[in-house]
C-alpha cells in the first residue's frame, strides 16, 4: 500500500492566522477571569451603526433573502460597491466588474487564484499582514519580500521595487493604509509605483479596505487621503485588482462582507472560482452592506475621530518607554513600533531575545496582548491595534511602562 502524507503539502506548509490567534488566546484568557487587554485584532470596538443592523433585521423578513442569489452578489450591491470605488478610488467600474466575498480575506484568497501560476513572483512589501503570504501559497506563488523598516516610514520605494524585479515578477501587493504599520503612501509615490508598475506590466493587488480611515498630523486638520493606486495612474485599472470591505470602516467586521473590483475577465474568473467554493455571501449581510454604502457616512466619521484620538494616546504612551521607537501612523488603527531596544534585556526575571518572546512575557506578567513582529515579517517589533476603548487603551499601555520601567 502506498503511503501517502495526512494533509497535503499545500495545506502542511501553511500557519493559522497569527493575528486570529493572539485575538483567540487573549479571549480565552478573558473568559478565564484574566484582566486581559487586548490590542490583537484589528476589530473596532464599536457596534454597527443603527441604520445597518435596521435594514439587515428588515432583509431577515423578506423571504427573498432565503434563496440563494447570483454567487457575484446582489446587483444592488454590486452597483453599490461601483458607486463606492468611482467615490474614493477615482475608478469608473460597471457592476458587473464586482465580485462580493467572505470579507476582503475572501477577495486578497480569490485575487492570487486567479492570477498565478506556479512560480510566479509576488513582490511584498514587509511589513505585511499575516494572511497574505498564506494566499500566495496556496495559488503556488513565491513571495518575494521588499522590506522598509521603521527608518524610511515603512514605505517601499520604486529603486527597492526594481531591485527585487524579476522575469517571473507578476504581481505586486500595494497595501495604503498598511495594516500592520499604518504607513500611507503620499499621491507622489502612489503615482511612482504605479507608473512603474505599468511600464514592466506587473500586476497590483492593492488592498485598500483601510482607505476610509486616515489622520491628519494636526489635530482637527484634513485627514490626508490614502489616492488610489488606479486613481494616480489610471492606465493601471486593466491590470489592477481592488480589495476592500465594509469591516473596518463601518465596524462589521462580523457580518463578513468584502468584495473584489477589476477587469472583466479577472472578474468572471474570480465569480467562477467563488460559485464552486462559497456561493452568495449572506444575503442579510449583502443587504446590511447595501445600507451601509448608500446611507449617510456621519458615523463613519464619528468613528474616525474616536480612532484619531486614541491614535494619539497611544503614541504618546508608548513614547515613555525607553527602547521603543513609534513611528505616528497615518491610517488603519495599528501602531507598529520598533522594540528592538527592550530585546536581550532582563524584565520580572525574563530575557526575552525575540519580539515573539516579548509578546509572550507581556502577555504572562501584564496581562497585555499584542501581536509579534514574526507574524507580519522580521522579529523585533510589535503590532498594536488602538480600536479598544479610550480607558483600556490607556491602562494596557502604562502597565507596559510600568513592566519596562
Ligand atoms: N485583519 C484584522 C487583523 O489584522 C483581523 C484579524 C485577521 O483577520 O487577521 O487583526
């Protein structure tokens, strides 16, 4: 009898979601009676705004909503999400040029599916969200890593970009807001990686589901907006996918509801994927989703506020501990300091030598979670999600001064 592996080598050579992990394991805790603080999921603490939740309980009793529905999404919504990309990334799209998904996880799964083979090269810029590798493995792709540390702002540049090129390069990853760092790209250098990406004729997943949550460095000021990659080079839009959602920007992060935007043929093949692997999302989702698009944005903006002002504190926090340098991010809701400096170093009988062990003492001696660096790239750093409430906030970050004091 042959013998064969339990699980095949694609799925062995994959990790469970770190950042769903240190969320899973701070929630345990929790539940366990632990004072936890929890900075691990990028989860606004918000409930969903009134007006979406009315007409998801208005979608639960219409029978229609209990038939399955083209697996692309509800035209409504598709013709929605339209709307939405011409508003805030400057791109003309028909609806059929949508596909709604599983959360934008779905979209980034579905994105690489579609356009690797075996082989080909996806560039990275590193810092990255954790899911992201996992994606590019599974549609047989090799991740190449562009990295930028805190020193150039987390941002890549086109020379870094050229130099890790390749015959095999399709695809480059453009995430602005960048979850984990919260770093954005200026219109300028938008417009330079876009440009260079036309010219060599690669690819762009560009993930923009944080593009509605940017600040401004002066309090009160205009928020600076994140420019569409499409939107700085429009002559992108035929080799570019959009992925996006309504998670973070209208704290649904719950009702799993994303979507992909791109060419027509990406998207037929990415709707062809989907009616084999998922179906229709929820259709009370999709109805929720239509809601929250097409309604007024005013909570959108309450929240961004309350997201700025925590942005703030834990800044200013983090600051007062010595070793831990805070570059200010300028979207998303993550802080990604650099704490290389309390590394090799003796805290309550521990010397942690990783970011990874770092997190761990954290968690064990101040009942503080935050996701490691290893997670999203080199060791060294930790990642801080600041959509928790004002109080808590606070207390997690000054029993971290009080442990590094
Ligand atoms: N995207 C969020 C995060 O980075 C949610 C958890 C996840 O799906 O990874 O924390």
């Amino acid at each position: 009898m042959t013998e064969h592996p339990r699980l095949s080598a694609r799925i062995a050579a994959i990790a469970e979601s770190a950042t769903l992990k240190v969320d899973a394991k701070a929630k345990a805790l929790q539940a366990e009676g632990r004072p936890v603080i929890s900075y691990a999921a990028g989860e606004p603490d918000f409930s969903t705004p009134e007006y979406i939740v009315e007409a998801a309980l208005a979608a639960t009793h219409d029978p229609k909503n209990y038939r399955y529905t083209p697996a692309a999404g509800l035209p409504d919504l598709r013709e929605a999400v339209a709307a939405k990309t011409l508003r805030d990334s400057g791109l003309e799209v028909s609806p059929g040029q949508v596909v709604v998904t599983n959360g934008g996880k779905q979209a980034v799964y579905q994105a690489f599916q579609v356009l690797l083979d075996d082989g080909d090269e996806v560039l990275v810029p590193t810092p990255y969200w954790t899911t992201y590798p996992e994606s590019i493995k599974l549609a047989g792709g090799v991740q190449v890593d562009v990295f930028a540390g805190a020193d150039q702002g987390y941002l890549v540049t086109v020379e870094q970009l050229e130099a890790a090129r390749t015959e095999r390069t399709k695809v480059l990853l453009f995430v602005s807001p960048s979850n984990p760092t919260g770093a954005v790209y200026s219109a300028e250098q938008t417009k330079a990686i876009g440009e260079w990406a036309l010219e060599h004729g690669i690819w762009v997943v560009s993930d923009e589901i944080y593009q509605n949550l940017t600040y401004s460095d002066e309090v009160g000021g205009p928020a600076p907006r994140a420019v569409s990659i499409v939107e700085a080079v429009p002559g992108l839009a035929n080799q570019t996918i959009l992925v996006n959602g309504v998670a973070k920007t209208y704290a649904m992060t719950g009702w799993r509801l994303g979507w992909m935007v791109g060419p027509a043929d990406v998207i037929k093949g990415a709707a062809n994927l989907q009616s084999h692997l998922s179906s229709n999302v929820s259709n009370i989702s999709q109805r929720a989703a239509i809601a929250a698009l097409n309604g007024p944005q005013d909570a959108v903006e309450e929240m961004r506020q309350a997201f700025d002002r925590r942005r703030r504190t834990i800044v200013a926090e983090l600051s007062k501990i010595e070793g831990v340098t805070v570059p200010v991010p300028q979207g998303a809701f993550y802080v990604y300091p650099d704490v290389s400096g309390l590394l090799g170093r003796e805290w309550g009988g521990v010397t942690p030598a990783t970011s990874l062990e770092l997190a761990d003492l954290m968690l064990e001696q101040a009942d503080v979670a935050a996701v490691p660096g290893e997670a999203f790239g080199p060791s060294g750093y930790l990642r801080f999600s600041y959509a928790l409430g004002d109080a808590p906030l606070l207390e997690g970050v000054q029993r971290l001064q009080r442990l590094f004091g």
